[in-house]
C-alpha cells in the first residue's frame, strides 16, 4: 500500500499525508443542527487566528464546512518559563459528541 500511495504518508512535520480512498461518515442520535453563540475574539489574536486558518487549509489539514454543526474554536494564550507565550486551538465537541452515535466496531476502550 505504501509504495502504491506514497501520498498517503507523512513526511515532514506539517506534511501531512493525504488519501481519498477511504469514506467517512458520521451518524447522530437525532436531526437537529448543534450552534454555539458567537464569541468575540481579541483583536490581537484575530488576526494569528486567520493566518492559522488560511495556513491548515492550504495544506489540507482543514477545509471549508457546510455543515449542520458549528462549534466555537476557543484561543487559549500561555505563558511559558521563558516569558514567551504559545497559543493553542481548542474546540469543545462535547455536544456535538453526545449525539453521535459509536462504532462500537471500531472504538477504543
């Protein structure tokens, strides 16, 4: 499979492999959309933000969502010993993961 598709495998750090040979879906408990209110974003961080953004989607790491279900991405700002600062992504999934129904076929435990 390797030498078949090379793509598929990592290379460097941030270069991701990439395949479409595998389908992916999702089934949920119920039919209805999951919506976080909006929250506003510190201006500094704004910016960082939509060059991360535009970074993961220009090597396939993310791509644009029409989705049903849209959760917040929260910013978390931490200084480290060196008073340099590293800033992290989160995203709550909690809802969004109360509702999906398990594979149970292939989970973990």
């Amino acid at each position: 499979m390797i030498n078949r598709y090379p793509n598929m495998i990592l290379k460097e750090k941030w270069n991701l492999g990439y395949i479409d040979l595998v389908k992916h879906e999702i089934y949920f408990k119920y039919n209805y959309s999951i919506k976080q209110p909006v929250r506003y974003l510190n201006p500094r961080l704004a910016d960082w933000l939509k060059k991360k953004l535009t970074w993961m989607k220009s090597i396939r790491m993310i791509r644009k969502s029409y989705s049903f279900y849209a959760l917040l991405i929260t910013i978390i700002e931490v200084e480290k010993p060196d008073e340099m600062f590293k800033i992290y992504l989160y995203s709550n999934v909690f809802d969004l993961n109360n509702i999906t129904i398990k594979d149970i076929k292939y989970s973990c435990s």
